[in-house]
C-alpha cells in the first residue's frame, strides 16, 4: 500500500472530491484527519474510512479564520503524532451576475479557497519541515486556467491557489515538503448543482460538448490524481498543477462538426456533438 504508516489530513472531506480522496487514501494505508466546516458531513466520511480498517477523526472548522485552523491543527499533531500528508480541498463557489457579487462573497470565497490553503500550508508545512518533510496538494480547478462566466471571484482565487503552490513548492523544496496542486474540470459532485439550477435540462449537453473526453469526471477520478502526487511515486515532482480536466484545458472546440437540437428546458441553445466524419484535408497554404 503506498500509504501505509502515513497520516493525513484533509480538507473539506465531508463530501465530494474531499471524502473521494479520504476514503482513496484509506484504501492504501493511511490514518485520516477530517476538517470540514459541518461537522455531520465529516462524521459520515470518517465511518466510511473506519469500515477500510484505517483511524479516522474528525475536527470541526472554518479553514478562512487563523485561529481556528491554528487551534485544530495543534490538536490533530497531538492526536495523530504526525502529520504526513496536507490536502486543501475546502472550497467554495458562489454564482452570480458580476456587479450582483457582494463584498461579503468575495471574502467569503477568497477566505476559504485561497485563505484557508494559505492557513493550513503555513501552520502545518512549519510541523512538516520540523519533522522532517510531508506532501501538500491543493486542489486548483480549470477555473485557475480558463475563466468563465459568472463566478470572477472563485476564478481569481483558484488561480491565487496555483501561484501559492508555485512559490509554496520553491520556499519548501529544500526542506523536503512537496507542494503541488490538482486542477479538477467537470467534476460529478455537490458543487456541480448550481449548473443544473442554472441550465436545467442543458447542463449534460454543455459539459458533454465542453469537455474532448465527453462526460463527466469522477471524483474517484480526482483522488487518483492527488493519491499519484501525495505518495513517493511523485517524489521528484513539485511545483506542478495537474490538469484532471478530461482534456477541456488543451485546446478549443474549433473544428469540431457540430449539429442543432432544440432549445433547452430555459430556452438556452444546447449544442450537442455529432459523430465526427471522415473529411478530406485541406490542401495549400496557410
């Protein structure tokens, strides 16, 4: 098991791609630390993780205030003895017309998305560097690379995750602490239902016609990823942002044959793929 002997703490694993990671990193060994802001969710993952034969415990906080993080974080080292593995899932994504974003949704996602990585790196990276290394993955999203309508504020933070990663993985690389970042797409989870509220009925069509792998991910898919880059397999790699997109960050939709269907439920045009066809190439110059 590439984990065993290992303890880790995550993030926001009461649910989503957070439990999927808990529970995955259960599978190959290690102890789990759950911090998550609702403390019922945290207690449903933690029974999962104790039905694979590993510990499990759980700490109620929110990962934007210092204080809190400091004052659970001492209490999980006192549990656990040592903490091996960071993961920064806690996240949080507000939808909204641009100039209808309130003062108080911009703190309160920059708080939590970019805040609370920021918190967790500094307090438990110092425990890590004192104990003689450890693995930090923060979980980014496509959202660091490609912006989209409607939620500027979560764009610009999970674009801040991926520069702190950057500059986190060259303060700690010679402390032996590793610090890189998974950049989900199109995840299957709680998150993803403001898009169906959003475009109802369209929501399959536009993420099967966004994404080149056309479906959804998994967030067992995502867990993989961050399993790959917190274990010795990845030990030479640091400083890095995986794209777990099913491709979407590559490249553009361009060239692709494309075929009408009917409006959606809320009148939006739903674009739908139509099976690719054989064509001659062009001939000439550019």
């Amino acid at each position: 098991m590439r984990l065993a002997g290992k303890a880790a703490l995550i993030t926001g694993a009461g649910a989503g791609i957070g439990r999927a990671i808990a529970c995955r990193f259960a599978e190959e060994g290690a102890d789990i630390a759950i911090h998550d802001r609702s403390i019922a969710d945290a207690q449903q993952t933690a029974e999962m993780i104790r039905k694979l034969g590993r510990r499990a415990e759980t700490y109620q906080v929110d990962v934007a205030r210092a204080d809190q993080v400091r004052s659970v974080i001492a209490k999980t080292i006192a549990d656990f003895g040592r903490v091996h593995i960071l993961v920064n899932d806690a996240g949080l994504n507000i939808y909204r017309p641009l100039f209808d974003f309130t003062d108080e949704d911009w703190d309160r996602i920059i708080g939590v998305n970019l805040t609370g990585t920021w918190n967790y790196c500094r307090y438990l990276g110092k425990h890590m560097v004192e104990r003689g290394g450890g693995a930090i993955v923060n979980i980014a999203s496509l959202a660091a690379v490609l912006a989209s309508y409607c939620r500027a504020p979560y764009c610009a933070s999970k674009g801040g995750v991926e520069m702190l990663t950057k500059a986190l993985a060259l303060d700690l690389a010679e402390q032996n602490v590793r610090v890189n970042a998974v950049a989900p797409g199109s995840i299957k989870t709680p998150m993803s239902r403001p898009w169906e509220r959003r475009f109802a009925s369209s929501t399959e069509s536009m993420v099967l016609a966004l994404s080149p792998m056309r479906r959804w991910g998994k967030p067992e898919e995502i867990a993989n990823a961050v399993l790959f880059l917190a274990s010795d397999e990845a030990s030479y790699v640091t400083g890095e942002m995986l794209m777990a997109d099913g491709g979407q960050s590559a490249g553009n939709q361009i060239g692709v044959r494309w075929r009408p269907v009917p409006d959606g439920e809320d009148g939006i045009p739903v674009p739908w793929l139509s099976r690719l066809e054989a064509q001659e190439p062009n001939q000439g110059a550019e």
